[in-house]
C-alpha cells in the first residue's frame, strides 16, 4: 500500500478492545473451530450474508468488526451492518446488544450460538469488498466479525449459493468448498476472488505461482503477464536470498476507467491496474506487482512491532512506513533493474522525479518521514494532501532507501549495501518471529552491516526534516543532481487521490483562471480532457502546455456535476535530474555497476579499486 502531538489520540478503550487485551492468551483451548458460511445469493444487491457458528464456551460473547484493514485509515466497515441477531443451538433467540459502533455482545451463548448478519460490499479495488453480478472479491476482515475472545483459534469459512459457473481463488487450505486459516490475522491475510477468472501457473525459482486475472481477454495477454512475472519473482527471490513460501498467487484486476493499485499479503498480492494503461505497456504491472510481491519480506514478515498485535478496533501508529513501504519502493526499482525490466537511464530518470516530487512540496521542511508514517491515518482527507501539509512516506521513504544504500556503500567501502540491510533484518526478525523496533531497528541492521554509526543519517534524514545533500551521497557512484529551471504549464489547482478513490481538488491557485472557471477545493475531478479521472490523469496534467484548453468535469461537494474550461497558464518550477559528473573515475563507475545491480562489490574488485 503505496505525526505527533498533532494527532488527537484515540485513548477510547471499548468494551472489546479491553476484552482482547486480558484475554487474548487464554483462548488457545477452544476445542472446535469458529465456523463461518459467507451466502452470495444477493449479488445484485451487493448484500452478504454471514453466518458464524460459535463453539460451546462462555456465556457471553463479543463479536467486533475492525474499523480498519488494507489502508493505514480507519472506515469503520460496520456502516455497511444491516442487522445482527443471533440463536442458541436449539434456535432460540439471544439478546444482541451494540456495545459500540463496530462490536456486539451476545448473552447465553454457554452451549455455542449462532450468530447471522447481513453485510453490504460494493468497493471495487485491491483494498476493498465487493459482491456483484460480474464477481467478488473480498478482504475477509471487511465483512466478517471475529469474536473477540478467539481471534487466535482456527477457523473455516465456507462459501455458498454462489452464482452458476463461479470458481473461488485464494491461498486459504482448502478441502471441497471449504477452506481453514489457524487464527483471525491469517485468515484475513488472504484475499478471495470467486467468479470467473482465467488462471495460468508457473514454476520458478523452486515456488510454484498461480496467476488469477478478472477481466476483459480483450484487455491483456496472459502469456506476457506471465514471461514478466517469471522475471520479477526470480530477480526478488535471488536478490533476497529467500523463498519463504511454497506456493504464492497473484490476483489481477484490469477494470475500464480509473484504477491503479495494489496490495500486499503474506502469500498473495490483488493488484489492479486499469484496462487503458495495460494497453499501452506491462510497465504499471510491473511496477506494482514487483512492489506488492517485496512486501511478502518487506512488512509481512520484516514487520515492524507498532503493527503488532493489529489492534482492530483502532489506529496502529507505526514510524515505521519510510522503511515497510518507501524502502519496499526502492526494492521495487532494484527488482526492476536485475529483472531487465528497466534500464540505467530510465531507473536515473525515475529518481530525478522522486527528488522533484519531494522538493516541490514545502512540507518536506516541515514533516519528517517518521512523522509522515504515523499521519498515514490522515490520508483518507483531501487537506492533508497539500503541498504544504504533507511529504508522502512512499516518495520520502523511497529517496531515504536510496541514499541509505549509498551511505552504507560509502562507510563500507563497497562491502556492504542495502541488499544486506534486508537479508540481516529477514534473518534475525521475520525468521525469529520478532519484530523489529521502527526506525531503530532499521539503523540497528544498517549500523551492524557497515559497521559504521549512522545516527547523523536517522536523526536527519528519518527523524529530521534537514535538506538532503543529495550530491554527497551520488559523488561516489559518479552522479550529481541537478536543478534545471523551467517554465512549465500550470492547470492552475492540485488534486490528489486516496489510493484508488476518487480525484479531490485539494487547492486552487490564488487569481488562476482555474479559481475564475470556478473550480474549488473540494470538488471531485469525474473527467479530465474526456476522460475519466484516474491514476493516469497525473500524466495528463503534466503533459499541459500553456495555453491549451483545460476541459474538466467537477462534482461539488452537494454533488452538482458541471463542465468547467480555462486556459493553462504558467509558472517557473525546478526540476531535479540525475546525471553523470564531468568525469568519472573507474572507482566511481565499478561502486555505480555494483549499486545497479544491488549488490555489495567483490572484495576483489573493490580493493583492486583502491589500489588504483
Ligand atoms: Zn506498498
């Protein structure tokens, strides 16, 4: 998935939270299984409904629907609860009580109960729910409640009354129609695709990977997905060392209109990229895919302790975000680069766009990348998204990933990079089942592999809000950045977008022509120069030139749609680009080889170096 005494704290201890705090050790004991049956026999309506088979125990029982899942935003899924009530095993009814928005407590439930409710699910995208007529796709803990004092006992689920011709995909155990998960967390780590979906499998590297694709035939060419998968998964697995799975699966979605995203689980990724964009190239599939399938390591197994246990029932604030998905970015472009899928040129010319994107806003003076992790909460409201509010810990996190690999290179005379950093934190966290300490942990390995202090780096760059040297770091690996002027188009407002959701005009420039049209903060862009507002509308913002007609459709925020034109007008901006130094020297040019390739340089070739 692509702050601080500023936030307000939510130290609202519900009833369930406190439950889940003393008795999560003590359940272990539960003789059978929670069972659940998922119905999809109201796909036009969207409406699921969930049974959930207790097993004898205490005479009260909670059951708590988390309020976040997928994105770092709490949308407390039980807006979506129509009802709830419950039996006993004979099918008398026990009371139901609301004990707060999201948990229900059930009395009389000694012998076991049965507990059913109806669930709406209608979101398209990797980081939602949704039941149609076309499919579902589900992220188990949208719509399914645990109880509270058995969130780590095994559990089945069951789907039925599925539409005829459908299939279920996903990596639960399996036997028939039914499929089991040892505890809440795992089961809800695995999302579930049931239509009718192409699948094509693949052995490499000793895994074994299923490819699940929902869409159009006419949209995509399997046989291309796969050559490029092939590529991505060998290149990651060789690059950490590691195959902690057996078998891994890819869920795709290519959907007409905007779309863009992915997400990642411990054994599978859902990844949409949008019909139009695979069009033009597998460049946004690989892109995502190489991204989803790092975190597989990169923060569902090297997992930061603020994400652990996952409290359900509110914010899990993390400092951590730089490192699990800004450092998973930069393992992205590696990936990208071992696995052929992008060249010398393109990689520098992507990260001369990252400085840019950093440097443009001023919050970079203001919010650190810690900070911007723990107001990963806020990233649901438009407002945080200014310029001037907020850095973002993908593109922060991504730089600081780079230049920490540079920083290691340099102290370790080449020995060590980040490729260590990752292999040390994968053998001594995610293959000890422990957790590492945000930023400290990272430090902790970064500090171990160089064997050099780099606390001036994380007090800086991670915890600071200090400009980025960026020249020092390049000079060893023969770069430099570069700050070009230019006078460039401006549309005069800018828009942002919550993953996958909707693009939201976040400011309009004081006496643009943007503002004269009309267009205000707020407004939904629906439609930009014809077509519809998505992940691609960026690209087409920036492909402006002055003077040209901008063409937009807007909905208010009372819902008003209307069709708003002005002129692009202009402004001077800086762009950042990573280029050669006048001359590079053969040290330079063998440290740059090795930092390409992700990998620590010989010590033959190294000392070789020094001695020139
Ligand atoms: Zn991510």
């Amino acid at each position: 998935m692509n702050l601080c005494p500023k936030l307000r704290r939510a130290i609202r201890l519900s009833f369930c939270a406190a439950i889940l705090t003393i008795s999560f050790p003590a359940v272990a004991q539960s003789p059978s299984p929670v069972a659940y049956t998922v119905s999809l026999s109201s796909p036009d309506q969207h409406l699921v409904e969930v049974q959930i088979i207790l097993p004898a125990g205490s005479a009260q029982r909670e059951l708590q629907l988390p309020v976040w899942n997928a994105l770092y935003q709490v949308r407390d899924f039980a807006q979506y609860v129509n009802w709830v009530r419950a039996k006993d095993r004979s099918g008398h009814p026990l009371e139901v009580r609301e004990v707060d928005k999201s948990c229900w407590e059930i009395e009389g439930t000694k012998g076991g109960a049965i507990v059913e409710y109806q669930i709406y699910a209608d979101a398209a995208g990797p980081f939602n729910a949704q039941l149609n007529a076309h499919h579902a796709f589900f992220n188990l803990a949208q719509i399914l409640m645990y109880p509270v004092d058995a969130r780590s006992v095994p559990l089945n689920v069951r789907f039925s009354h599925l539409p005829e011709g459908w299939h279920i995909a996903t990596v639960l155990a399996s036997s028939s129609n039914e499929f089991s998960a040892a505890n809440y967390d795992r089961l809800v780590d695995s999302p579930v695709e049931i239509g009718n979906f192409k699948e094509a499998d693949f052995d490499e590297s000793d895994g074994h990977f299923r490819v699940i694709v929902d869409a159009d035939s006419a949209d995509y060419d399997m046989a291309g997905i796969v050559a490029a998968l092939r590529k991505i998964v060998a290149a990651a697995i060789g690059w950490m060392n590691d195959r902690p799975f057996e078998t891994y699966m890819f869920i795709y979605h290519f959907p007409r209109g905007p779309a863009g995203g992915g997400m990642e689980h411990a054994f599978s990724t859902a990844i949409d990229v949008s019909a139009d964009s695979m069009k033009q190239s597998l460049d946004a599939l690989t892109g995502v895919t190489a991204h989803e399938f790092f975190h597989l390591w990169n923060v569902k197994r090297i997992r930061p302790q603020t994400l652990e246990p996952i409290d359900y029932t509110k914010e899990n604030y993390t400092r951590a975000l730089w490192f699990s998905e800004g450092v998973t970015s930069a393992a992205e472009g590696t990936i990208r680069l071992r696995a052929g899928l992008l060249d010398e040129k393109q990689y520098l010319y992507r990260l001369g766009e990252q400085i840019t994107e950093l440097e443009r806003r001023p919050a970079h003076l203001t919010q650190s990348a810690e900070e911007s992790s723990l107001d990963a909460w806020l990233e649901g409201d438009s407002y945080y998204h200014r310029p001037d509010r907020s850095v973002s810990y993908y593109n922060k996190g991504e730089l600081l990933g780079v230049m920490l690999d540079l920083a290691i290179r340099d102290a370790s005379h080449g020995q060590a990079s980040l490729r260590e950093v990752l292999q040390w934190m994968n053998a001594n966290y995610a293959k000890k089942g422990r957790f590492f300490h945000d930023s400290e942990g990272v430090r902790e390995a970064a500090e171990t592999v160089s064997h050099a202090d780099l606390t001036s780096f994380f007090t800086k760059y991670v915890a600071g809000t200090e400009e980025i040297p960026w020249n020092d770091f390049f000079r060893p690996v023969g770069l430099r950045v570069e700050a070009v002027p230019a006078i460039v188009a401006d549309a005069g407002f800018t828009a942002s977008r919550n993953f996958d959701g909707p693009m939201s005009v976040n400011a309009v420039t004081f006496g643009s022509e943007a503002e004269r049209a009309g267009l205000q903060v707020g407004d939904t862009i629906v439609e930009l120069q014809g077509r519809a507002a998505g992940r691609e509308s960026r690209q087409e913002l920036i492909r402006l030139n002055p003077g040209d007609t901008l063409t937009v459709r807007a909905r208010s925020r009372r819902g008003a749609e209307r069709e708003l034109k002005w002129k692009v007008g202009i402004r001077q901006e800086i762009s950042y680009e990573v280029k050669n130094l006048d001359q590079v020297t053969e040290q330079q040019r063998a440290r740059r080889a090795a930092w390409l390739k992700g990998e620590a340089q010989s010590a033959d070739a190294n000392s070789a170096g020094i001695q020139k």
